[in-house]
C-alpha cells in the first residue's frame, strides 16, 4: 500500500484573515491535499472577517504539540490578531524555524510575515515587501524585494495580500512538488 502524503500546517490564532483562510482551505481540497489547522487557541480558533470577529474554525492540533516533521509544509495566513497573538507563542518560533531548517514549503502571507523574524529566518533571503512587517524584516536582514508581490527564496514562499490566493498557493504546491522524495515501496 503505498504512503498517504503527509498532510499541511496551517498556523492560524485567533483574528486570522477568514477569506484566506477558506479559499486556502478550498484550493488545497480541490488538489487533494490534506491539512490540518493548528493554533494556540485550543479546539476553536476563530476568524477575522471585514473588521471584525467572523466564525470558528475547529483546530486540529495545539501548537504546542506540533512537530514539523509530521507535515509537508506549513501555511501561515495574514491577520494581524493572529500574527500579533504568534508572535508571543514560544512554539511559533520552534515551528518555523523546524520547517525552514528541514527545507519544507513555508508559505507566509501579508502580516504573518512578521513571525519570520523571532524565529531567526529572514537574514539574508528574500522576502516580499509587506508595508505591515517592512521595519522588523529590514531590520532583521532581509532583502526586501518590492516590486514583487510574489517572492520564492528557496522553500520560502512569501507574499503580500495583494497576491491572488490561487497563485499563492500553486506557488506553494509547485515547491512541495519539486521537494517530494519518492516513497520506497
């Protein structure tokens, strides 16, 4: 019987862009892929919709239990609350840092950008120009490319909001595809 894929992270807290969240999870499902939602939050987490609280999503898994090695990449959609909320998380900072170090898909999306830095990932890589993480990314040494809303450093997969979610995430695909090692039967 051959392995299932591993399934993808998405690190959400609470406050997290709804919209991208659920085309997020629409466009994955519509591949075939597998993902489970992971957060500090508990069993529900919930949704940040047009300024203001939206709905609850069932988490699948406490950050605090979560180890890069059981995913295929990771998904870290926009929000400020939620990147706001992360950033204070000591296992955001192991996560990230895990799945950059295993050179596994990272996709980071608008505010979330913000969570690179305590996990120690930006220096010298490249990295879309969001306005909300501008200082801190600089700051911590990335090459900020601004005339692109789209930058792939790598597995690295860093956007800003402005970026289309199905281009997002076929970027993201298209590294999990060229990092895929065939399984032995």
């Amino acid at each position: 019987m051959a392995e299932e894929k591993l399934p993808i992270a998405i690190l959400a807290a609470a406050g997290f862009v709804e919209t991208t969240f659920t085309d997020t999870q629409k466009l994955l499902l519509a591949q075939g892929r597998k993902f489970k939602v992971i957060s500090p939050d508990g069993g529900l987490v919930q949704g940040w919709h047009d300024g203001a609280w939206g709905h609850h999503f069932m988490a699948d898994e406490d950050i605090a239990d979560s180890l890069a090695a059981d995913y295929a990449g990771l998904i870290l959609p926009d929000g400020k609350n939620s990147a706001d909320t992360l950033i204070e998380n000591v296992h955001t900072k192991r996560l990230i840092a895990a799945f950059i170090d295993a050179e596994a898909p990272v996709l980071v999306v608008g505010d979330a950008l913000r969570l690179l830095v305590p996990a120690g990932v930006v220096a010298a890589r490249r990295i879309a120009n969001a306005p909300e993480a501008e200082e801190e990314l600089a700051r911590a040494g990335a090459d900020l490319v601004a005339d692109e809303n789209l930058v792939v450093d790598g597995t690295l997969i860093t956007t800003t909001t402005e970026t289309s979610n199905p281009s997002r995430i076929e970027a993201f695909l298209a590294s999990m595809e060229s990092q895929a090692v065939p399984q032995a039967a």
